[in-house]
C-alpha cells in the first residue's frame, strides 16, 4: 500500500517543527544540562529495569517450577491409597479429598472424570483476589511450564501451573520501584539545575560586563573566578577591555590632537588671509600708487635727466616690489586650483589606506587647465565630505569618482554601492555635512543632486561653473 503525504500535511507539521525548535531555543543552558543528566539516569534505570525483569522472570519460573514439583509429590501421597478402594468408592472418595486439598500453591488442580469430562477444578485464589498484572507484563514474565498429570484408577488428576500472582506481586514491586525512580530523577533533576545554577552563576556576571561593554562602558573588568575555566575567561575578558580602553583613549587622544591641528590650521589661515588682505589693501595699494606717479614722471621728462633717471629707477625698484609682494601673497594664500588633481589624489591615496576595505574607482578628467581656487575648494571639501558620509554610513564595498568639464560646467560624481539613503532619526551625522555641502555649492551658483533608493546606493552629483577667478592674481597681473 502505498502512503502519500499531501502538502498541507506538510505544511502542518512544518509549525510544529519550528515551534519545537524555538522552545528548545527559549530553555535555558542550566534547564538543559539537567534534562540531559536526568535522561541519562533515566536511561541507566531503564537498563537496571530490563536486568530486573530478566531475573524476576527467571525467579517465577523457578519457583512455579518448584511448587509444582513438590505439589506433584504430596498429591501423589494423599491420593496413593485411594488405588485399592473399589472403583464405585473411588470416585466420591476422590472428589473429597480435592475438595478438602483446595487450591495448590501456584497450580490449579482438576479432576477429569473417565470420559474426559472435567469434575472439579480448584477454587480461585485469594490472595489478591480480584487483581491481574497487565497482559503485556504478564506475557513478559510469565514461563511456559508443563502440565502434570497422574491417573487414580480411571480418573486423571491435572496440575496446571499459575504464576498469576507471582507475576502480579512483580508488577506491585514494579510500580514501586517506578514511583522511587520517578522519585529519585525528579529529586536528580532539581538538584542538578540547582548545582548548574551556583556553578554557572559567574555567567551572568559575564553577561552584563559584555552588554555594559557593548554600551561603551570600556572600565567594566570582571572579578577573578575559583573555576579555572571561568578564571581564563575572566583574564581574557579583563585584557580584552584594557586593550580596548587603550585603543579608545588612543583614538580619542587622535581625534583631539587631529581637532587641535585643525584649528590651529584654520586659524592660521584666518591669520594669513587677514595679513595677505592688509598687504594687498595697504602695502600693494601704495606701492601701485609710487609706481604710477614714478611712471607719470618718467613720461613727462625724457629731457630732464636729473629726474628721468631716478624717476625709471623708482619704476624698477617698485616693479621688483609688486614682484615681491606678489610672492608673499601667493605663499599666504596658495592656489588650490592650479593644484587640484594633487590635492585630489593625496587625499584619495590617503582614504584608500585608511579604508581598504572598500574599493574606490577614480576617473579625474579636467585636462590641464586650471581650476579656480574657490572652485577647487568646493570640490576638494565635497569629495571629502562624500567619501566621510560612505566610511560612516553606507556600509560600502565600492565607491566611483567622476570629475570632468563639460559645456562650461565642471561636473563631480560619487556613487557607492551601499544601504542607500536612509531616514535622518537614524543617520549619526543628522544630515548636517549635506546641508554645509549644499549651502557651499549654492555660494558659488553651483547646484547639488542626491539620489538613492533604500539598499540601492547612494549618489552625489555636483555642477559647478568653470569660472575662472583669481583675485589676487589680476590684481597684480
């Protein structure tokens, strides 16, 4: 016959599964270590149970063996003497004394008439009367023995074995050895998840020092445990939390010193912008001036060469300081533009050894030209910016860089291939690098797109306009 299983017969047990499986997940480790010793005592009763049964058996085969043996033989001498009374006698003479005899110990006796008709069987037992073993215990232990027989003239006397109540006296003894050794794994059981509970109880210790780690409290240490096994994992732990403790302040130190440098760096520059205004306004301004009217001089005395001549020494001498001025300027403020690529490329080299986990694919195609230096600021500051928000937020493997000029517009591109873009309630930096990116990008006319459905990606495209302004440089050109 062939069994087919129907889907939804599947499906149902399915649930099942999945629901054995999560309360075996929900038990907890001390729950389930006592489960396996108490099955496995479980399990060692049972084997000292199969061995009990084995030798009750032998023990009521024995001993119906033996009652019948000796019941044999006694009954053998009470009926010897009724051979030589007559055959009319004999028959009610027989009769009473199986009355008077009654039940034999583990046999029953009947009397079988000459026909083979049955006279007379031995009244039930008392002891116990009115209860049985189970069938299937009684069919474990009981023995098959032979039935004895002996003639009385033309009567025949039967002894047929019964270890009824031998086998039900096993199966009270059974019940009670059950109840003890249900008893004892209940007591096995309780015992052992106590005993697991004082043993395991540094665990709990373990795991709050893990959460209160994992919630930024580097000063969590744990005691020195008595159990070796627990005393490694103590040392461990406690040697993992000062490593990282360390390496937390380090980088705190880092980022402080990182921080500290950059305001210096800022206000340096603030410093050197001022200076570099003040020469231009003042020294510069002055300095054109002289030269103009040593230049005004020289035109109009090409015949006085008492005046001519230092007149064109003086243009000189200004000339070589609007040359110097120049300079200073330059060295106070640096053109970014003229530098962009370089500046670019540092800053992408150093990216890349700080995260090598993600790749960063890069395509700079601004030909020779230079780029304006708050152009080339914007640009500098937006991919700084962007490559940031990927290592921070994105959880990235690849991240492409365009830049290029077209059509009088200067176009930058990065995309990664991370989570997308993502509510601000979860983002850390609240959106506020964007928004100084944007705010950058429109001073300069310049316009900013973001792109990037949820685990899709990310985009930035920035376009600026290629306009070339170098204050300072015409102002001295």
């Amino acid at each position: 016959m062939t069994m087919r299983f129907w889907p939804s017969a599947r499906r149902d047990r399915a649930p099942m599964a999945s629901g054995l499986a999560r309360r075996n997940h929900r038990l907890t480790l001390r729950t389930r270590v006592g489960l396996v010793l108490t099955g496995l005592a479980a399990s060692l009763l049972l084997v000292l149970g199969g061995l009990w049964l084995h030798g009750t058996r032998n023990s009521i085969h024995e001993e119906v063996e033996a009652a019948s043996r000796v019941s044999e033989q006694w009954l053998k001498v009470v009926v010897g003497d009724l051979h030589a009374l007559p055959a009319s006698q004999r028959s009610e003479r027989l009769l009473g004394v199986a009355r008077a005899i009654g039940r034999i110990r583990a046999n029953e006796l009947e009397v079988h008439s000459p026909d083979g008709s049955l006279l007379y069987v031995s009244p039930a037992p008392t002891y116990k009367a009115g209860r049985a073993a189970p069938a299937w215990f009684a069919r474990l232990l009981s023995a098959d023995l032979p039935v004895r027989t002996m003639s009385v003239g033309e009567f025949r006397l039967s002894l047929r074995p019964d270890d009824s109540r031998a086998v039900l006296d096993a199966w009270d003894e059974l019940l009670a050895l059950a109840g003890w050794a249900l008893a004892l794994l209940v007591c096995l059981f309780v015992a052992a998840c106590g005993a697991l509970a004082r043993a395991l109880r540094p665990l709990d210790q373990i795991m709050r020092a893990l959460d209160r780690t994992g919630r930024g409290r580097f000063d969590t240490r744990l005691p020195q445990f008595a159990t070796p096994e627990l005393g490694r994992i103590s040392r461990a732990f406690n040697g993992m939390a000062d490593r990282l403790s360390a390496a937390v302040d380090e980088n705190v130190r880092l980022d402080t010193e990182r921080e500290v440098a950059e305001r210096m760096q800022a206000g340096l520059q603030a410093e050197r912008q001022v200076i570099a205004r003040e020469l231009h306004d003042e020294l510069a301004q002055g300095i054109t001036a002289v030269r103009a009217l040593a230049g005004a001089i020289v035109q109009r005395t090409p015949d006085e060469p008492a005046l001519h001549i230092p007149a064109q020494s003086i243009v000189a001498v200004t000339g070589e300081m609007q040359d110097g001025v120049r300079n200073i300027l330059h060295r106070l403020r640096p053109p970014v533009g003229s530098s962009l690529v370089v500046a670019l490329e540092r800053h992408l080299g150093n990216w890349r050894l700080q995260h090598p986990e993600i790749e960063l694919l890069t395509h700079l195609a601004i030909a020779d030209r230079p780029v304006a230096d708050d152009l080339a600021a914007t640009v500098l500051r937006c991919v700084q910016e962007g490559l940031t928000n990927v290592a921070r937020h994105a959880a990235a493997s690849r991240v492409e860089l365009h830049l290029f000029r077209e059509a009088g517009w200067l176009h930058l591109s990065l995309a990664d291939n991370g989570r997308g873009q993502v509510e601000k309630s979860t983002n850390a930096g609240c959106g506020l690098g964007l928004t100084g990116m944007a705010e950058r990008i429109a001073a300069i006319g310049g316009h900013l797109r973001l792109s990037g459905p949820l685990g899709q990606g990310f985009c930035i495209d920035v376009r600026l306009p290629d306009v070339h302004i170098h204050h300072l440089q015409e102002e001295f050109a």
